[in-house]
C-alpha cells in the first residue's frame, strides 16, 4: 500500500505514515478498512465488511481516515526532495580521529585487522592532531558544535596525545567561537582511575566495547596472549559507568552468528548494571564462520521480538534502562536532509588516519580507493565527495519504495560498499534487521506510553 506501513507487535495493530512519520495506533476495523479505502468507495466497502463490523462503525471509520488524510497525517505526499537536494555546502562537523592504529585485544572480528587497518602500527602526533582540529574548524564554516571520536585501534594506547587535543581543542573552540563535543571509544584494557576522571571530566560520551556474556564475549574478545577480556574489563567498566554522573555512555557489543541469543546478552549488560546498551549485528565476509548470513534472518527478526517484550516489562519498571536500537523519537525527529541522506560520511563526517589521511568514515580506511585527500592539502578527491553527498535515499533504487527509508536513510555506505561494490544499493540482510528494529521501536513506545 502506497506510503503506509502496518503491522502488528506486542499486542499493537499499527499503521506508519510513511512522509509525514505519523503513527496510527489502530482498532481491528481501521486495520482492515485501510486497505479498501484507496481502492473502493464506502459503499463497496460496508458489502466488503458488512459481515465483521456495524455499518455504523464502518462509516465513522471511513469519516476518521479521510479526516486524517486531509490533514496529512495518513497517504501524505513527499515533500522531502527539494530540502534534499540543497544540501550543497559540504560543512564538516564531525572528525573521527585514529588516534591509535594498534591495539591491545585481538578481535576475531575487527574490521581494522587488530587496529592497524591492514597497514603499518602507528599513533597519531599531537601535530597531526591538532592539524586535524583546525582543520575541523575552518572547514565547519558557520556551525558552532562540532564531533570528535578519539578512535583506533584503542585510543587509551595513545593517551597523552589525546589529553593535549583535549586542552588544544578547548583553547581554540574559545578563539572560533565553536564548542567540540568529544568522545572517547575504547575497550577498557587500560583504563585506570586517572583516565577515567579525565575522560568523565572531558567526554560528552563515551563508548565501552563489551560482547555481554562472558563466554560470548572472550570467544571473541582476547587479549594479547589468546585469554578472555570479560573479567579484566567488566569491574573498570562498571567503574567507568556508574561514576559518569549523568553525562552518556554506551555499553557496546556485537553478535554474531555464534550468539544469535543476543538478547541474553543484552540481559546480562543490564543485569551487570549497565543502563545504556548497543548491541550490533556483525558485518564480515559471508565465508568467516562467525558470519550473519540470510538464512539467519528468521532467528534474528525472533530474537528481536523476543527482546521487545522482555524491553518494556523493564522500562516499566527501570525508565533509565536504554537498548540504543529501540530508541526512536517520533515527535522530533532529524531534518529532511538528515532523514533521507543518514550520517554524512565522506561530506559532514571524515576519518583521520595518524598520517593525516583524510576517509569519508573509519570503515574505509586503508582502501586507497576511498582516500580524499590529507590534512595538508585538504579535500583533493571531490568528486568522491560528490558521490557521497548524493547518495540518499532518493538515489538508492531499492530505498525508493521501502517504508523504512526515513528512518535508517539508506543504510550504512560502508556495508553496501563491502557487500555489493556500491555505496548506492544497500546490504539487505541489514535493512531486514533495521525494519524489525524500527517496528519493534514503535510497538514498544506504544506500549509504555499507554
């Protein structure tokens, strides 16, 4: 059906309107009358219904859809294009810094090949660091909050430059009248009490790399020397978490196709204490053995569901508690520009090798065929940039027609780049998660909000 959405979930008959993202909780007599009303007139439809439902009711039914379809509210139009395609000034607002490529763990799988992205181990200067954040300044132009991810490798292995960037961001953001929001991403090997009273004083967030349980998690999360993380990390990130004082944190994980129970993973996260958590689904070459293939799908979508109903008999009771992926604000939600064109990566957001190499976002580094440019020479690569700041949703032929596309605007660029050589056709056994993710979202705000 043309712009509308429906399904059912936790005991929710729900119809989403597709342009405006307006969200319809609906008896069973609107559910089935929806999807006569653009093809048969009322008559036609009390002969269709006359046998389930009062004439009477069936007519208000009818009056209540045509009253919200002249108010745009259901079958409204798309009025997203043009907003989209002024989206030309190419502003930067967001640099993930590689302040480290080398690490301390050896994941089995990490996309950056244990931290040096299939290159040489390198840390970067506060040089180049501080190149990357003038950088940051002059080319943001007119807007005043910036990002900056401390990322690697593990960051903590290069701490003391990113203390320096720290105090030379907040000398400079006074000078530009800018403010740097910072974040830090680490897998807390090396977290001590003095980093970590830094990074709470410091960081707007920080992100916290755990797999949930501890069997999970060292099956694929090893030290050096091929031994388990969880017990050396989980006391230092409780540490981490409960002294952030209200300021944000991530508890984030992956699973893979040897832990398709991730929901008990996510149990156990909050069982530990930790009340903001992600949990992704792993991206790797269909060969690896820990790989999410399609004929995992019907699991994972179960497992989703499963968690749902397990999510809001603890919202109801803890409202702290936090799954980043059922987190979902139908009142306000991000600008058309951002709706329908996602996180900006290669225009609005760039990854900075310890070179000073310049990448739409960290997922490309190290493929000479993404290289944008350097910190020195600034943008050189431009019709790249190009091809990243019109690849959206209206220029994505399977996102044209899927109802989800305002909400994950066209996917990850990086997944649909590893998958299917093109950042323009999206990795679909990502979209199938992503849909189940967005309706189990609304099911669940439906529910708590009763």
């Amino acid at each position: 059906m043309k712009n509308i959405h429906k399904f059912k979930q936790n005991d929710k008959f729900v119809l989403l309107d597709v342009n405006s993202g307006a969200v319809h909780l609906v008896d069973e007599l609107i559910w089935d009358l929806i999807d006569l009303y653009k093809e048969k007139d009322l008559k036609l439809i009390k002969e269709d219904l006359k046998d389930r439902y009062d004439m009477k009711l069936i007519e208000e039914g009818y009056e209540e859809i045509k009253e919200l379809e002249s108010n745009e509210m259901i079958f409204s139009n798309d009025n997203y294009l043009q907003d989209v395609n002024m989206n030309k000034e190419k502003i930067v607002k967001a640099l993930c810094l590689h302040i480290a490529h080398d690490c301390n763990l050896k994941c089995e799988y990490c996309f950056a090949s244990q931290g040096d992205f299939n290159g040489e181990k390198a840390f970067m200067s506060l040089e180049t660091g501080k190149k990357a954040l003038d950088f940051l300044v002059k080319n943001s132009k007119n807007r005043r909050n910036l990002e900056v991810d401390f990322f690697g490798g593990e960051p903590l292995m290069n701490f003391d430059v990113v203390k320096e960037l720290v105090y030379y961001g907040r000398k400079i953001e006074k000078e530009n009248n800018k403010n740097f929001r910072f974040t830090i991403t680490t897998n807390g090997l090396l977290l001590d009490q003095e980093k970590m009273d830094f990074i709470n004083e410091n960081m707007s967030n920080v992100v916290l790399s755990l797999d949930g349980r501890r069997e999970v998690n060292d099956n694929m999360r090893k030290t050096i020397n091929g031994q388990g993380s969880y017990d050396l990390i989980v006391p230092k990130f409780l540490d981490m978490a409960n002294s952030r004082n209200g300021k944000d944190y991530y508890l984030r994980g992956t699973f893979t196709s040897k832990n398709l129970d991730f929901s008990k993973d996510i149990m156990e996260m909050y069982k530990l204490g930790f009340k903001s958590v992600s949990v992704e689904p792993v991206v790797t070459e269909p060969e690896m053995e820990y790989a999410i293939l399609e004929k995992h799908l019907a699991t994972i979508l179960d497992e989703y569901d499963k968690l749902s109903k397990e999510y809001i008999k603890i919202k109801r009771k803890d409202k702290d508690f936090n799954f980043f992926h059922f987190m979902i604000d139908l009142n306000q939600g991000p600008c058309a520009i951002k709706r329908a064109s996602g996180c900006g990566a290669g225009v609005e957001y760039l990854a900075v090798t310890p070179e000073g190499d310049l990448y739409p976002c960290h997922q490309f580094v190290g493929d000479e065929k993404f290289l944008l440019g350097n910190l020195d020479e600034g943008i050189k690569n431009t019709s790249l940039v190009d091809e990243f700041n019109e690849a959206n949703v209206y220029n994505k032929e399977d996102c044209s027609n899927c109802w989800a596309k305002f909400y994950c605007s066209g996917g990850c660029h990086a997944n649909a780049y590893n998958f299917n050589k093109n950042i323009n056709k999206p990795y679909t056994i990502g979209c199938e998660m992503e849909k189940k993710r967005i309706e189990s979202s609304i099911s669940i705000l439906a529910n708590l909000e009763e």
